[in-house]
C-alpha cells in the first residue's frame, strides 16, 4: 500500500523531503512548498509573492525563457503551483523517467531564477489583469471580503494582492524578496509515484545541499476583533452571501468530527444544505459549505447565492441550518458522507500529483504525514454522538457574515 515505504529526510540545511513511492505506476510528482504565500508579502507590496513565483519561470540558470519553456516541456512536466495563502508552491507529473532531470530544471528555479526586469512588466500585467478579473466574479469578490473580515491581519489578505501593492512593484524588490523568502529553512519536498528512494535523496543532496538560509517566520492566525456582519454594495442581480466561524482545525481535537459534519451539510445533492435551503424551499441557486483549514486555524466557510428580494430568507433559513447540527445528525446522514469522502480520499490517494499534494499539505499543516489508514481510522470512528459531542463544545455560532450586492441584511442570531 502506499505510503508503507515512505521516506523522510531532513537535510542539515533544513529542506525536509517526504518521499512515497507508488510501484504500480510508470509516473512521478513532485511538489514543493515554501514559506513565501501571501501572509509574508511586505504590507507595501501585497501581490509580490504571486508576481515572483511567476517571474521565477522567465528564464533561470544559463535558459531564457523560451530555453526553460522547451526544456520542461521536453520532460513532459505537467506544470502546476502557484502562489497560495500561506505557501507558494512549485510542482508536476512527468513520467518517472524524467524525474531527475525535472529536479535539476526546478534546482535553477528556486535557486538560480534570472528574474529579468524586461520580463517584469508583463508578468505584473499578468497579475494586475487577475485582480480586475475578480470584480467579473461576484462569489470570489464576497469570499475574498469575508476572509478579509474573518481574518483581521496577515491572514485576512489574498494572493491577488492588491492594486496599490502590485503597482509599487519593482525588479529589485522581487530580488530581495527572493533572497528573503526562497530559502530551504521550512521548505518541503515531496515525491510520489515511481522512483528509487536512495537516488532521489542523492539527486536532491546533489542538486539543493548547497541551499542556505531559513524562510520567514509564519504569524499565527487570528480572529480577533472581526466583525459580525460586513456589506460590500454593488449593483448587481443577485445577492451573493457568506459566513464563517470557528472549528477544529486538522491536528487539532475533533478534528475528524468537525469535518464529516461538514459533509453532512455540503457533501452532495442530498446534503443538508442543498436539500433543504435550495430544493425544499427554492431560496437560492447555489448553497454549499467548506471545511477550511490554515495552520493551527479552522473554520467552516458557508455561501449561498440568491435573489435580493429572497436574500434576508436565505440568511435566516441558512444560519438556522448550520446552528440545526447541533442538534444531530442522523445514521444515514453520516453514512452518506463517510462514503462520500472516503470514495474521494482514496482516489486521490492512487494518482501521484494529487499524493505529492497531499503529503505536502499534511506535512505543512501537521508537520507530519498521515497514511490513508489513520484518515480511514479517523473518519470510520465519527459517529453521531461523537459530532454532538464535539459540537457541544464547538457549536456554529459566532458567526461573521458578508454580503455583497444591493441589500444590506440583518443577522439574527
């Protein structure tokens, strides 16, 4: 099974490669995973991890742009990453193979990106277009808004930046944040797929030991002083509405409860949510509920997307159904979403982007990897009582709630 022969290894530079080999495939990813997100932006220059994680692929080592383009390619590296929250992130899926030839292209990306100033205009415009691109997408301008809210600080911001911040860019500060935050001290690696474990640390010792320094320290995440409710007014012909609260974080004591209960809401067409806000009583044409998960913070996020005349039903008949978990979830509830998320769980455990994803975000979240049989332990334990237990101490309320359109609400607590 996998993850039965997996491998960790910390360099004595601090780079940490978690390691875990598939046989039974012909492919391989990797994944890595620095402490340069968008909490670790200068408060001046809110965008500059995005724009730099973009610059870092405009030529590096002795390849220009179109050089390091053709080369990945020649690879077959399905490219993927980006500029998250709390990490930036830099990853593919290749055939095994090419694996060690892949690790030595990505070496002078981290490492040695050329960072061109002709080449910074254009990334900037890349990043400015995405940020525009926002006000076209009412339900990501709302979440952008309430995790602003939710999350007073660092942690309240986006890694779109901002326009103020993107536009006081310039080469020499992507320089110097590269230098500040592209370091091996918190950086993670993980493989996943086939390889040979002893060649792939040699490969890594030979191609980052020389890596020096430590990455940003993180903040810790806080909520407080946010607000209960928020309006963002905008003239459109839908009323676009969000919430969040407090609860268990992964690592943290129910955990395992908080998510299933989660599912229970918005695991499906026959979830909670979907059911009785949506086809029950028809008051919005979208409704749905994530578990989100920072380091050493949860929080459930919930949306639904309705008319502004139905909007003050919505809220209401929302809110009421987070708070109705508390009063328990039924046999077949539970046994609908275990399914749900087991079936999810272990197909991305079985293709090797997605399980050098995984690993990665366990070992950043957890400082540790957990096998698919501890999550299975973990989910197949919850059972009703055990989700009112845990609500009990951990009951939705405390709610923030943004809305972002013409009405302005009233939350009814």
């Amino acid at each position: 099974m996998a993850g039965d022969a997996r491998t960790t290894h910390r360099f004595p530079n601090g780079l940490l490669v978690v390691a875990e080999p598939i046989p039974a495939v012909r492919a391989a990813a990797f994944q890595f995973l620095l402490p340069a997100g968008a909490i670790s932006d200068p408060p001046e220059y809110q965008g500059a991890a995005t724009v730099l994680e973009g610059l870092c692929y405009r030529g590096a080592g002795n390849r220009d742009t179109r050089a390091l383009s053709d080369a990945l390619d020649s690879l077959g590296v399905q490219r993927g990453g980006g500029a998250e929250l709390e990490t930036t992130s830099f990853g593919g899926a290749l055939l095994a193979d090419n694996l060690d030839d892949a690790l030595a292209l990505y070496a002078d990306i981290l490492l040695r990106p050329s960072l061109p100033a002709a080449e910074f205009p254009a990334e900037r415009d890349l990043a400015l277009q995405r940020l525009e691109r926002v006000e076209d997408n009412p339900a990501e301008k709302l979440f952008i808004a309430l995790r602003a809210i939710y999350f007073p600080g660092p942690y309240g911001r986006t890694a779109y930046g901002t326009m103020e911040g993107l536009k006081a860019l310039t080469p020499e500060v992507l320089r110097a944040e590269h230098a500040r935050r592209y370091r091996p001290g918190g950086a993670i690696l993980t493989v996943a797929g086939r390889f040979d474990p002893e060649r792939l640390l040699r490969t890594i010792e030979r191609l980052f030991g020389d890596w020096e320094g430590d990455g940003p320290e993180y903040p810790t995440p806080a909520t407080v002083g946010r607000a209960q409710y928020h309006h963002v007014q905008q003239e459109t012909a839908q009323e676009q509405i969000g919430v969040a609260y407090p609860t268990a974080a992964l690592g943290q004591p129910g955990y395992y409860d908080a998510r299933m209960a989660v599912e229970v809401l918005s695991g499906g067409m026959a979830a909670r949510l979907f059911t009785e806000v949506r086809e029950k009583r028809g008051l919005c044409y979208s409704v749905r509920a994530s578990h989100y998960n920072l380091r050493g913070a949860g929080a459930v996020l919930a949306y639904a997307g309705t008319t502004p005349e139905r909007s003050q039903e919505t809220l209401d008949v929302l809110l009421h159904e987070l708070k109705r978990l508390q009063e328990g979830v039924t046999d077949e509830e539970l046994a609908r979403a275990r399914t749900g998320l087991l079936s999810a769980l272990i197909l991305q455990s079985e293709a090797t982007r997605a399980r050098a994803l995984t690993l990665a975000r366990d070992q950043f979240l957890l400082g540790r990897v957990r096998s698919m049989d501890e999550i299975r332990a973990g989910v197949e334990a919850v059972t009703p009582a055990s989700i009112a237990a845990t609500l009990a101490h951990l009951p939705a309320r405390d709610f923030t709630v943004t809305t972002l359109g013409p009405a302005e609400l009233e939350v009814k607590e």
